[in-house]
C-alpha cells in the first residue's frame, strides 16, 4: 500500500471546532437511576431537592446539661445558680436528641459540679443555645444539586441527610480503545513468561484507560490489532456496533505504508480531520463511524496524551454535561469585610463571580455542622492565624473548586433572598446554557450598596417606599448614586405572618405580635422584608420594643420559617412559599414586588441577556407558580429607567 499524506491538515483550533461542532455540546450519553450511596464522581440529569429537613430533630451542638433556658435567668458570678441533675436539667452529648421542653445547651466548660447530683451556673442561658435547630443544614424543599452537577464526596452526604436515596445521574461514557500494531506486545503475556525478543511492550492502552477514567468514564480496551487492513476494519466495525459512545484506535494514523487508519474509517464512515497543526499530536486523525466519534490517536505515547487532551476529553466531559478544568489560584476580591479570629488558621468557603475585571468572592455560611457550605463552595480562602480576617479593599488568594471557564460564566446576584433564584439558577442551567448564577444574601440593600461597589451583576430588591407606595425606585436613586440602571420584574409574591400549622395560638394579624406569649423572629436591618414590617407597624400604631423577637434576626426567607417549624419563634414575616415548603401556616398581608435591578452597564452582556431571556420563559414561569404564592405574570418586563 501507498504511504498516506496527510489530507486536510488542519489548525488545532480549526479542528476542534470541526469535530465538537459536528457531536455537539449537548450531546448526552443517556439518564440512569442509582442509589445516592454509590453516585460518587457522577453528574446529576435532572435538579434534585431535598425531601427532608437536616437535622431532623433538635439535638445539643455541644457536651453539657440540657435544661429550660428561662430556669437559669438571673445567675451570675456574684449570684451563681444551683441546679440539681435529673429534675432541673440532665447530662447530654453532642448530637443526643433535646428532651421535650428543654430549649437550651450550657457547654460542660462553663459547668461548676459541686457533686453527683448538683452544678452550678454563674451565667444566664439564652433559647436555643448550644442546640441544632430542625432544619439549621437542610430544609426540605430545597435545592441541592442543579442539573449537570459532579457528585462530591460531602455532596452524598448532604443527599442522604436530606432523605435523597436515589439519583438520576447521565450514564458514564464508555471509550472503546483498539490499540494497533504487528510490533507489539501485551505486557500480560510478559508476565506469563513470554519472551520480548523485538517487540514493543504496549502501554498506551493503559495511559488512555486510566485518562478515561479520570474523566468519569469507562474504557473498553481491546486486544491488540496487528497491522492488517482486514482485521483493523473487523475491529472497528464490532466497536462502531458497541455500546460504546467513543472510539479511540491508537497507532495507524500517520502517513506510513501500514498506517490503515485513514482508509479504513474513510470508507466505513467520514474523515473530519486528518493531521492537526500541533505538536506533539499532529498523526491525530479525526472522523465518525456508525455515528460515533472516532479519533485516531499517534501511536507516540506523549503525542497520544496530548491527543487525548485536545479531543478526547472535553467530549467525555460535554456527554455528561461537564466542561474540563484544572486546578488552580486566583487573586479574588471579598464582597464584603470579613473578620477571623486572631490565632486560628481559617478555610473560608466562598462562591466566586467575574464582575468586570475583578473575581468576587462571597463568603458562605461557617457553620461547622452545615454540609451545604461545602457543596455549594466555589474556592476556598486560606486566612492566615495571625490575621483578624479581610477588607473588601483589598485581594487574596482563593484556590478554585470549578472550572476558570464556570467562572468567567458566572452572574453574580447579590440582595434580599428569594426560592426563585435558586430556580432562575437551576433553568438556566436546564435550558443548556453555560451561564452560571452566584448568589449572596445580604438583604435588599445590602444588594443596592453591592451594585453601588461594583461587587455585582445584579441585585435583588423589594423596598417598598412608604410615601409613593412604589417598589424601589426611590431606593435605587438614593443608594446608586447617579448609575444608569434598569428594573425589571422578577416576581410578585405574596408577603404574610408564618405561623405553625394549625395555629395553636390563634395569631389572627400583626397586633397578636405583642401579646406577652407570642415570640417573633425578624429578618435582619436593611432586608426589604424588615421594611415592610416596620412600614406596617407604622401604620397600626405598634411599637417594635413591644414585640418580643423583633431584634432576633436571620436573613433568608427559609431560616425565620424554619425558626417557626422548630418553635424557636410562633411567628415571622415570610413568603407563602416559605410557608408551604414546610406546611407551616399563612396569613396574607401584601402582594410585593420583587426587582432585579441592572446597571445599564452590563445590559448588553450576553450572560445577562441569558438571565433575561430565562425568566421571560414559560418554563421558569410555570416553576414558579408551582411554589405557591407567586405571581410571574410580569417575570422579565422592564419596569422603570434609571438615569
């Protein structure tokens, strides 16, 4: 046979584009179901949510005496209490289950135990001290996981917590791998007492099977192929009819008398590329057979890495909707202060977001028993012992958990919480988009003074002014300094009193907030849900100082709801669809605005047109509306013009 010259010799970039163009990014390997135990390493098809609260009953946080917080107030040093184990309060364990009526954990450091039957206490507990909260990690409902999300070590963690046993995950990739070659031998038959004499030990096919799996797939490796126009076409033909999603056949491609590769896949499918400007790696041969990809890969073992590197991988990764990366640092910028205590060495989880021409970093919770924190973190921020924490005005080093690419993808939103954010995240995602969205919750003006920064894309904001009667307007005028900036509607929702199911304590509206056995939780200073409440008192005559809780705050929507479920709080000022998540109860008050306010600045960014463009859909709309409590009719339209 004829030496081969290399036909359409093609520039990397050319040819990759050819090759991933034609298979497509959104190309899927198939959608299977398996136990949440075994998904380690694997990517989720569909969103998951969480059927169960974690924790699911209240449990001491530290080693000590369980007791009523209010059987303790009024110790002190020089007036220390005495209480007797068994009737006023009993030995608990971390993570032991709270006895009923029990409210509170003092730590056994701060115990003084005069015998066996007695301590005693030289300070005052507070409810709820020392003690996991239903629900404090996980709350039923919830999102976990978007689609297309690589399972985590602490990711089946958090999917068991939450009552998650089974998965739908894409199917793992499996990689038919020939290698070819008369001069080779099989290392197994060397190990069986084989003479090498003039051969080659191959061990490429290993390089490839191992490459394979790291990129979460399965290889197939054949037996080797001597160089046979007939038997090479066998082999091939019994891989295209394979379960195999790819093939790669190694060695053959070159421009030798016996390199048959070319030929071979020329005639039983379509050569795309043969030869790419690269080196190592220029022999690669790319082409399809039976609908498949088929690379030819050098047979040299680093031109063959290099190979694998280029085509191999990105289309193993796209088939289960994964974009490969590389570990590595960034300079990033904290969205806000963040203070550390002085001597102690702290890894700050983070979620991370391109905004202009500096990386943001937004601090996650630091709870230690909070799973979530590490499934949803992005980089993580090393603050040195002798550090008493960061300024936003100034840059540190993260060490990145995804890909540079997820990040320079990112739209950061940061303002007043919403469960639609979560489904605006996860839509985006759905409707095959790259866009990711990186979210913090600050309240609504926290999310204006961000914009004002330049910390964020977007805020999300429902301010209602009291005198206009008008949502945010006045506040993005006042807090944007001039900043042309567009408002558009994400939602209306309604905005009411949560309540425990059944209303045990017939609460009927906000006057029954200052009966002397009602306890209120709040949402923090500057959350446009605290405003409404204090427009509203405002207008019934009500006093804050009055309501027992107004000053014992949380920020999202979720946790005051979930302070009512635990009893920790009768009442709260909440979203219905915080209410129905939990099957708590609602008493309407208000149908609210909630914006996203843009600065005209990124309007024409084609990341945020994709946000646009997701919540105008009729998919994210009817998402919505199955939460309960929304209204999506204006979702996308622009309201008001800032300049």
């Amino acid at each position: 046979m004829k030496r081969q010259i290399y036909l359409s010799m093609k520039e990397l970039t050319e040819a990759r584009k050819l090759f991933f163009d034609f298979f497509g990014t959104d190309k899927r390997t198939g959608e299977e179901t398996i136990p949440a135990y075994k998904s380690l390493g694997r990517v989720t098809s569909k969103a998951v949510f969480a059927q169960n609260s974690a924790p699911t009953f209240h449990s001491a946080a530290m080693d000590g005496i369980a007791l009523q917080a209010d059987q303790t107030f009024g110790a002190t040093e020089r007036f220390p209490k005495v209480l007797k184990i068994g009737r006023d309060a009993i030995w608990i364990n971390t993570g032991q289950a709270m006895p009923n009526h029990f409210d509170s954990v003092i730590m056994i450091e701060k115990l003084h135990q005069l015998n066996e039957d007695h301590v005693e206490i030289r300070a005052s507990a507070y409810p709820w001290q020392n003690v996991r909260k239903v629900g404090e990690d996980i709350v039923a409902t919830e999102l976990l996981f978007s689609q297309d999300h690589k399972l985590r070590a602490y990711d089946l963690g958090a999917l068991v917590s939450a009552g998650v046993f089974l998965v739908k995950v894409w199917q793992k990739p499996k990689v038919a791998i020939i290698p070819t070659g008369s001069e080779l031998v099989n290392h197994r038959h060397l190990e069986d007492g084989d003479a090498l004499g003039d051969r080659i030990i191959e061990f490429n096919s290993l390089i490839l099977g191992g490459l394979v799996r790291e990129c979460n797939a399965i290889p197939v490796i054949y037996d080797i192929v001597p160089d046979q126009e007939e038997l090479i076409y066998q082999i091939l033909a019994k891989a295209a009819h394979s379960d195999a999603h790819m093939i790669i056949i190694n060695a053959g491609s070159s421009a030798g008398s016996k390199d048959y590769t070319r030929h071979i896949i020329d005639k039983m499918g379509k050569v795309f590329v043969h030869g790419v400007a690269m080196m190592p790696g220029k022999p690669t041969l790319l082409g399809r057979i039976n609908g498949k990809p088929v690379v030819g890969n050098p047979g040299y073992p680093v031109s063959s890495i290099f190979s694998f590197e280029q085509f191999v991988k990105p289309l193993l990764y796209s088939f289960q909707g994964r974009h490969p990366y590389q570990p590595e640092t960034l300079e990033v910028y904290p969205t806000r202060d963040i203070p550390s205590k002085l001597g102690i060495e702290e890894f700050l989880r983070i979620n991370l977001g391109q905004v202009g021409n500096k990386l943001m970093a937004t601090p996650l919770p630091r709870a230690a028993g909070s799973i979530t924190t590490l499934t949803r973190a992005e980089g993580i921020l090393r603050i040195p012992a002798m550090s008493e924490g960061l300024s936003q005005n100034e840059t540190a080093i993260a060490e990145l958990l995804v890909s540079k690419e997820e990040l320079l993808n990112t739209i950061v939103i940061i303002g007043s919480h919403d469960i639609t954010i979560d489904i605006l995240a996860n839509e985006v995602l759905q409707q095959g988009s790259k866009v990711r969205i990186s979210s913090g919750n600050v309240g609504s003006l926290g999310g204006l003074i961000a914009l004002r920064k330049g910390s964020c894309h977007i805020a999300g904001s429902h301010l209602l002014d009291p005198e206009s009667g008008q949502y945010n307007i006045t506040y993005v005028k006042r807090y944007l300094n001039g900043m042309a900036a567009s408002i558009f509607n994400l939602v209306l929702r309604e905005q009411g009193l949560i309540i425990p199911a059944g209303n045990p304590k017939g609460i009927k509206n906000l006057s029954d907030l200052c009966r002397d056995d009602i306890i209120f939780v709040n949402r923090q200073a500057g959350s446009g849900t605290r405003v409404l409440l204090d427009y509203k008192l405002k207008e019934k005559g009500i006093k804050p100082q009055d309501i027992t809780g107004y000053n014992h705050d949380e920020f999202t929507h979720m946790a005051v709801a979930v302070d009512v479920l635990s009893g920790a709080a009768d009442c709260c000022l909440g979203i219905k669809a915080g209410a129905k998540a939990l099957n708590l109860d609602f008493i309407p008050m208000v149908k609210e605005q909630y914006d996203l306010i843009i600065p005209n600045a990124f309007l024409g960014q084609p990341n945020v047109q994709v946000v646009l463009e997701t919540i105008r859909s009729d998919a994210f709309r009817q998402q919505v509306i199955s939460l309960g409590g929304y209204d999506p009719s204006k979702s996308g339209r622009l309201w008001k013009k800032i300049n």
